[in-house]
C-alpha cells in the first residue's frame, strides 16, 4: 500500500473514531469521551461510560454510527481560542484536562460533524459518506487507564478495524481468524511446549517438548556464531546498584528493573548484559590488534513489565536474548555492521524470511538520552554510512533510538503479513567511554582510545522467537528444529518389537525418534501424530519388518511411500543436517 493511501486510510479511521464517539453519547448519555485515534488496522476510543458495556452492545453502537454515516454530514474544521476550547469542554474532565496541558502557544482546533463536536488536530473526511458503512466492524472492548497511569481512573476503550473497501476489511477479519488458529499458546498447549503460571506472570515453564525446540535454536545460532568470530561468555544475573548507575541504566531505564537487597546494598536482577560485557573487556589492557572482539552471551534477562502487557512467549518478564557486543574501532564500524547484516540476513534465511520478508528502520536520538550532540552527530553518521556500505534500505524513526546510541532495528514479516520486530543493531560511544564504564585500549599511536561499542541481535528473544515461529509455522516446525522428527507406528501390537527396534536405529542416527507402541488403534496414533505436526509418521507391519522398510508418511499430505530404514534415515539426516524447511 502506497504512502497516499495509507494517509487516506488513516483519514477514513481517524473519522470513524469520531462517528463511533457521537453514536456511544446518543446511546448513553450522560457518559465522557477521552481520546480516539486512529490504529494500524482501525481506531479505538475511550469512555467514561454512564454504565457499563458488553459486546453485546457493540452491534447497537454500529448500527448508529451507519446511520449517522448515511446522513452525509460534513467534518468542520474551527480554530479556537482557549478559552472557547475549555468553555466548549466544560463538561468534559478529560478534554479539558488535554486542553490546560497544552502549550500556551499551541493552536486549537476542534471538529465537527452532525452536531458533534471533538477536540483534535485532524485531518478526517470530507463527509461521513467517505466513511463505507460495510468496510468497518466494532472488534472488542478493554479497560485502559486515563493517559496509561495506573493512579488514574479506569476508562472502557473500545476498538474499530476500519477500511477503505469491504473486502479489506473480510480480508482483515480472515486474517484473524487464521492468527486466531496460529495463536502459540494455543498451540503449545496442543504441542505440550510450555505454560505460563498465573501466579508467576511473565515466567515460563518449558515442558520436555518444548525445551527441545529450544535448545535446537539456541544450539543453532551457537553454530552460527562461532563460525562469525564469537566468543562465548556467561555474566551475572544479579550486579550491583553502582553498575548500574556508571552506565547509566539506573537513572534511565529503573522502573523496568526489579530490585533487590543484600547487606545493605542495592542490587537489580539484569534487564540487558551489556554492562556485562564491558567489564570483561576491561579485565585487561587490549590492544588494537585484538579488535574487534565480539563477545556473545545467552544472557538470562528480567524485565519488570506491567502485568497488562504480558503476551504469552511474546511479551513476558524472564527470557534469554542471543546477545553480543562488538568492541571494534571507529575505522571497522563499516565492516562489521556489514558482517552483521549477512550473519542476519543468512540466519533469517534459515527460516525462510527471505529478502523481502526483513525491514529494517534506522532510529535516530530520542528525547532522553545521555552524551553531548557531537558524538550523536558522529554515531548517527557513522552508522548511516555503515548502512550505505552494508547495501541496506531503510525507514526512519525520528526519536526512537536507545537512549546510549542510535540503531537500526530489523524486522520480521510472517505468513499472515504481520510485522515482528526482531533483530538489532545499536551503536554506542557512550558506555565504553570515559564518562561511563571506562573500557580501554591501546591503538596504533601507543595511546589509549575508547572503543565503539556495537549492541546487536539476531533473534531478539529466544522465547519471543519461538512464539514468532511458532505462529509463523502454525506449529509446523521445520523437521530441524521440531520437537520430535519421526514416530513409529506399527499397525498391530505384535509389530511393537520392530517399531522399538527401528526408533532405537533411527536416535542412533542422530534423529529424534520414538515408537508409538500404546494401547491405541493405528489411525488414532496417526491422528495424534498429525496433531502434535510431527513431520514423518513411519508404520510398520508384516511387510515393513520383513523386509526391513518403513511406509513414510509425510506431514505434508504427499503421497505415502516404503523405504529402507537406512533410505529414510538418510533423507531425514539430509533435510536436517541442511535445515531445510522441506521434508
């Protein structure tokens, strides 16, 4: 979708949220609009509502908006003054709070549309007939607290998916019903992956299943690294509050940081291992020769996130990143955020995110950030011509990079086109600097030089990943990296010999086997199997154990067929061995 039509989009969003605000004060009067804007896939707006709603209201509120999207009424658009705004308001707290929050220079404007008025900045429609009356759909209601503080009251939002076309939207609502299918944690419940316990939110417990599926990809992206020029290390969990504060992290990044207490000290459970990382580097004098070091760490991390946003693997409080940190000089920036982009480009690759399935966005200083503009200046254009050098394409995000350097941030496309973000590439002049942690090195001239420190990662989060996988596959794990990569069903119990005796052939081969020899029917064990996405069901009988064969059948539907044990094992080794995403 071209940039024009995103704007129009938005537009036709931002109008109906406007729409959907007149509808809910006709229904209940007496209720209080806060704010409405329009979303990535529609538009939500909050209330105070005069009584509480349910879905089944949503249907009545649609049902009003189209007819007041069938009356054709225009947006009128009207500078104010401040006073006029807060006279107009003035039965409305959360307006009127937006209002007296406003610079005293600041221009507004209000909106107008069927005798409905609203403060915003705009833009919207023409008329409520651009609005289609069929290409939106009331989605779901949640609770949202006035301006995300938890000391304030308690608002109901209700969300909108809107479009400029009705297939769009049928489009948009297929979509959710196929994430709905693909959602992980349903299906880690069907796969037997993992939970997440109520009382421990943010925590996961990694069932045999799934813990397999995990240490698969972390010894993947072990072998990858290693053969990249990486060093291993393992770092505290717990460091103190004087860390901390030198790099930084204690005044900008606290509240995200659980804290605990010994001895009178302060100390904070990781939420990052780069400070970490630094320390080892300055356990000795280096020299520009042993640049640049790339050190690597599965680095267990904790997060104190608002419970509310905790999403299964997704959003969650204890994970483990595939994080490193490259010590290297100005002069190898270029080069090696150039072997960062093919380590990345070569891994996603792997699992079948092409080219055109990676964005990448380049963020430059936000607001709150440590060091002076001069080194900004130069991070910024160092990391910009490392781009250029490196043949990557990129987004801006004005604003949005880490508080200690400017990045670039890689996301993810997945099946049903939704974006992930996960790798990252981030370039700091600030800890290893003088100022902060102090790591040295001697260069070429004999004289001590602060390192450029690169912060990146492939995977983001191993949890988060697999989540991503997960959805991505449908629970159809390439045969590599599943939890199990073949069964062995026998057709009748007097074949459960064989079936054992080829399971225990095929584990010594290196492939995860196992024989299904339990009470079940034949067809029932290949249902299981289909359920649990196991990429080959092997049966065995009369014929198979005479002759030393298995029937193979393919997770895929293709046609069933009987090989050696020794041909299937070879097969299968070869797919795995390649990481193929075929079987």
């Amino acid at each position: 979708m071209s940039a024009v039509q995103n704007d129009k989009v938005s537009t036709i969003r931002h109008s109906a949220a406007h729409v959907m605000a007149e509808a809910v004060l006709k229904i209940f009067p007496g209720s209080k609009v806060a704010i409405g804007p329009a979303i990535d896939t529609g538009f939500y707006y909050d209330f105070d509502l005069s009584r509480a709603i349910t879905q089944e209201d949503l249907p009545l509120i649609e049902k009003e908006m189209r007819r007041i999207i069938s009356g054709g009424h225009a947006f009128e658009k009207k500078i104010v003054s401040r006073q006029e705004a807060l006279s107009l308001f003035k039965d409305e707290p959360y307006k009127t709070e937006l209002i007296n929050d406003l610079p005293p220079d600041a221009e507004i404007s209000v909106y107008t549309q069927d005798g409905f008025t609203d403060l915003c900045r705009g833009p919207h429609v023409a008329s409520t007939r651009e609005i289609n009356p069929q290409a939106f759909k009331l989605m779901k209601t949640a609770g949202a607290y006035w301006r995300g503080d938890e000391k304030r009251p308690m608002l109901t939002r209700i969300y909108g998916a809107a479009w400029e076309k009705p297939g769009d939207l049928d489009s948009y609502l297929k979509m959710l019903e196929e994430a709905e299918r693909r959602d992980h944690r349903r299906l880690a419940k069907d796969l037997d992956l993992f939970h997440i316990d109520e009382e421990n939110p943010g925590q996961v417990f990694w069932h045999p299943n799934g813990w397999t599926v995990y240490r698969a990809l972390e010894n993947y992206v072990r072998e990858k690294i290693k053969a990249d020029g990486y060093v291993e290390v393992r770092t505290p969990f717990v460091m103190p509050q004087t860390l901390w504060e030198r790099s930084g992290h204690w005044a900008k990044y606290r509240e995200n940081m659980f804290i605990t207490e010994s001895e009178k000290r302060l100390f904070a459970l990781k939420p990052m291992n780069c400070p970490g990382h630094v320390e080892i580097f300055k356990q000795k004098l280096r020299s520009y020769r042993d640049l640049p070091l790339r050190i690597a760490e599965f680095g267990s991390c904790t997060r104190n996130e608002a419970s509310g946003a905790l999403h299964g693997l997704m959003r969650v409080r204890g994970f483990v990143q595939d994080d490193a940190h490259i010590f290297c000089t100005k002069e190898q920036l270029g080069s090696e955020v150039l072997r960062f982009a093919r380590l990345l480009q070569g891994m996603y690759r792997d699992f079948g995110f092409e080219k055109d399935r990676i964005l990448v966005k380049f963020s430059t200083r936000p607001e709150m950030r440590v060091g002076d503009d001069a080194t900004w200046d130069r991070a910024e254009a160092d990391l910009e011509a490392a781009c250029k050098n490196a043949g990557l394409s990129y987004e801006l995000a004005a604003g949005e990079g880490a508080f200690y350097g400017p990045k670039l941030d890689f996301t993810l496309v997945d099946a049903l086109g939704r974006e992930w973000q996960c790798g990252t590439l981030q370039v700091d002049y600030q800890l290893p600097s003088k100022e902060r942690l102090n790591a040295e090195y001697v260069g070429e001239d004999n004289a001590r030089h602060s390192p450029v420190m690169l912060h990146r990662a492939v995977l983001g989060s191993l949890e988060r990943f697999i989540g991503i996988l997960l959805e991505h596959f449908a629970g159809a794990f390439p045969p590599w990296l599943h939890f199990e990569q073949a069964v062995v069903i026998p057709i009748a119990p007097p074949f459960s010999e064989y079936a054992e005796q080829t399971a225990r052939a095929l584990r010594a081969r290196g492939i995860r086997a196992r024989a299904d020899t339990g009470n079940d029917r034949m067809n029932a064990k290949i249902r299981l199997a289909q359920t649990q996405k196991i990429p080959y069901m092997l049966v065995v009988g009369e014929k198979e154990a005479q002759s030393n064969t298995v029937a193979v059948r393919y997770r895929d539907g293709r046609p069933q067929e009987t090989m050696a044990v020794e041909d299937f094992a070879a097969h299968a080794l070869e797919k795995i061995a390649g990481r193929s995403l075929e079987l």
